[in-house]
C-alpha cells in the first residue's frame, strides 16, 4: 500500500527544481516538482564508486488475466534498442554497449510489487548511466519483430524453471492459496499467456506503468548530493507523465476455511512435502517475526526440522522461503523426502512436532536466528550495490523509511512473539499444502 507523505521545504536540503520530501537511516528522499519522480540519495564516501537503481511501481500484481509474466516480458525488452539507440547508430542498446564498453555492472529484475532496473559503476560514468535510463523510460521500441526472439527466450526460462519439481509445487500452491488476488500467479506467468504476448500487449502496459509519477530512482556511493541531483534532473526533468491515471488493482481475497491442497505427479525420484501458510507483509513487525520463526523451524543444522528429519534420515533436506511482497502472501517450509518416506505421515509429524513446540525448546534458537539475521543485516549495508537491492523492497513497499528500523525491529523481537506466530500460521484456515509425487 501506498503512504501519504508530506512535502516540505528544507533551507539546506533545497536543490532547484526538487522537493525535499523526508530523510531515515542516512538515505534523504526528493521530489522532483516537474513530474513527481522521487530521489533517493545517500552519501558513501571514498569508495569510488556509485550504484543508480530506477525501481517501477509494477509488477505481477498489476497483470491482467491472460496477460501473466507481462512484466516480466518488459523487463527483457528494455535492454533491446531504444529509439534513441537506432537514430544513433547503436545496434545491440545503449545498456549493453555500455556493459561491454565500461565493463560495468547492471542487469534487472521483476518480482510482484516492482521492477528494477541497476547499474554499478565508477563515479565518471554518473551521467551516461543515467543518460540510459531516462531514454529507456520513454523510448522503448515496441514491435512484434523485435518482440519475437525475446518471446523465445522467456519461453525457454519458462521451460527450464518448469522443468523444476520445486519451482512447478510452488507455482500451484501459490495458485491454491490466492483465488482471487494477484499474488496467486507466478512473476514469470503462465506458459500460455507468454506464447500469446504481443506488441500491442507490452505498449499499453508500458505506457500505463513506465512513467516519472511511478518511479523511484536511488543514487547510492560517492557522489556529493548536488551533482546527483542536477545530473538526474538533466537527464529525466522533462519526461512528462501520461494525462492517464496510473492503473491500479484494489482486490480483497476471499476468507479461507480450510486446508487447500495440490499434489503434482511426475516421473521423478524426487517427493516433496511442501507446507505453505499465509504472512502479513513486509516490513510489517509480524513479518520481521515470521521470518525468524522460519530460521528456528528450518535454518541450520540446530533448527527444529533439520533435527526432526534430516538428522533422522527422514528427509535429505529441508529449507524454508519467505518473499518480501508488500501485502498477505505464502511462506514455505519446502522438505525433500529421503527414498521409501510417505508424504502423508511426513507432513503429520512436521506439523504435530510444530503444534508442540515448547518455549524452552524455542528460546535458545530464537537468540541465534536473530544474532544470523541480524548480522545478514549489517552485512547487506556494506556496499552500494547491496544497499540498492534491499531498498528496492522497502521502496515497493511504499514505505521506504522503515529500512532504517530494521534492525530495531528485528532485535525487538521475543519467544513469545514467535510463539504466538507459530501458533497462529500453522492453523487449519491459514495453510496450503502441496506434494510432488515422483513416480
């Protein structure tokens, strides 16, 4: 969801043209006034090196039934040429002749709230990896002939993701869980609505989505902020927004009432039991929570299931997934079965050993799961790049600020907040449960 801010001016913070918005854990939020894109800077000096990361406000979540993956499908064609490109002369794209000339870092990703799009480089190369960015936010070239290939490729990922017994369980669990909110289908989409992908299709969404107004650029290293600023400005101060609306899903899912349930039957020696259950979003507190619960479950050679069914031979493995989405979305506890177990009586004595936990039992392992996490934590805010690709899940949270209460929130949490957790995920109306079958 999206929070309300209160724009203000600052003497010292004002830059011509900008709005200074808010600051939190040393990272200062602009405005800038001509079209609403919104800056964050922070300052990382004597490291030489800068990271620029535009995040979209579009993901799956804003696809439209038989139509899935087209995010994603956007995504892979912005690294096409733009129109920019093709009246200069530059055949393969401004991004990847920039790669290959510089030697620098940059790629994408799409997931369920965003799309982003990053660049890690010296500081000289500021303005030409900006340069790159403002042209491929308006000037993408959207035809089936440049389409095609593209199309291939997604269909090829498609495949060889498809082709994975966890990856396929996911997908359907996922589809189970969610009847009616777009959390229910996969970032990458459907088989069938990729193979139907047209230029048309992409355009709109394109024009929709990619746009100054839905946009959140960082500028992450050692740069001073006014050169930042004016470079940015320079580059994206004259794009102006669509006269349209930026379109939006608002969908309550349906309450749930029992256990769903899917089992996938293949020719495989692989079986897995796959337990889901639905997560308040982050950066929620009680998502802080769930994903320390989740290390004391299945993290380690000391967690809760590792000890149940691994140690025991019961199990080859078992790992645990949680996705930063910004609303109500499925965790899993993901457990390879050794050869001769039975889902069933798997899944009984996973989820009984689960309901029995005691505080005792949990205390010691909550201490340690927080001190991993948190170390993670600290870890992740050691380079621009790293800083850049946290943020991003903050920022397509529409709360951006509380990056700088995460530590506070994780050491805030105790055994009885995770006990409650515990208590509270495993029921029968909150669970989906998934077995691949290998036959």
């Amino acid at each position: 969801m999206s929070k309300k801010t209160t724009i203000r001016t600052v003497n010292k913070k004002s830059i011509p043209g900008y709005s200074y918005i808010t600051q939190a854990g040393g990272v200062e939020e602009y405005k800038l006034n001509f079209n609403g894109l919104r800056v964050l800077y922070f300052n990382r000096p004597n490291t030489g090196v800068v990271t620029t990361n535009i995040t979209y406000l579009v993901g799956a979540r804003d696809e439209k039934r038989g139509e899935t993956g087209v995010a994603h499908m956007l995504e892979h064609m912005l690294f096409k040429p733009t129109t920019f490109d093709l009246a200069a002369g530059i055949k393969s794209g401004s991004a990847v002749e920039f790669e290959r000339k510089t030697g620098c870092n940059l790629n994408a990703n799409t997931w369920k709230d965003r799309t982003t799009y990053y660049f890690n480089y010296p500081v000289e190369y500021l303005n030409e990896a900006l340069r790159i960015e403002a042209e491929r936010m308006e000037g993408v070239v959207l035809t089936d002939e440049a389409l095609k290939p593209e199309q291939g490729n997604v269909l090829s990922e498609f495949d060889m993701y498809n082709g994975e017994p966890g990856f396929v369980l996911a997908v359907q669990m996922v589809g189970v869980a969610f009847q009616s909110h777009p959390y229910g289908h996969e970032t990458l989409g459907y088989r069938e609505d990729i193979e139907d992908y047209t230029a048309a299709k992409l355009e709109v969404f394109y024009r929709d989505y990619y746009r100054p107004d839905n946009a959140v650029i960082m500028v992450i290293g050692d740069i001073d902020k006014e050169t930042a600023l004016t470079a940015i400005k320079k580059e994206f101060g004259d794009i102006k927004n669509p006269n349209t609306p930026i379109p939006r899903f608002a969908i309550r899912e349906p309450k749930q009432e029992g256990i769903r349930r899917i089992s996938i039957e293949r020719p495989s020696s692989t079986n897995i039991v796959s337990i889901g259950f639905k997560h308040q979003g982050f950066p929620s507190e009680d998502w802080f929570v769930t994903s320390i619960m989740l290390e004391v479950l299945a993290s380690g050679p000391e967690s809760i299931l590792q000890k149940l069914l691994v140690d025991t031979g019961k199990a080859s493995s078992v790992e645990s997934m949680i996705e930063p989405g910004s609303e109500v979305n499925l965790a899993f506890i993901n457990i390879n079965l050794a050869p001769g177990q039975n889902h069933d009586e798997i899944e009984h004595l996973t989820l009984i050993t689960i309901k029995e936990l005691t505080n005792d039992l949990i205390t010691p392992l909550v201490k340690k799961a927080k001190a991993h996490i948190v170390t993670s934590e600290l870890y992740s805010r050691d380079s621009s790049s790293l800083i850049a690709g946290e943020l991003t899940e903050y920022v397509s949270s529409g709360q951006w600020e509380i990056y700088g209460k995460t530590i506070e929130l994780l050491e805030a949490v105790t055994v009885k907040k995770v006990r409650d957790c515990l208590t509270n995920s495993f029921i029968h109306s909150n669970l989906t449960i998934g077995h691949f079958i290998g036959k």
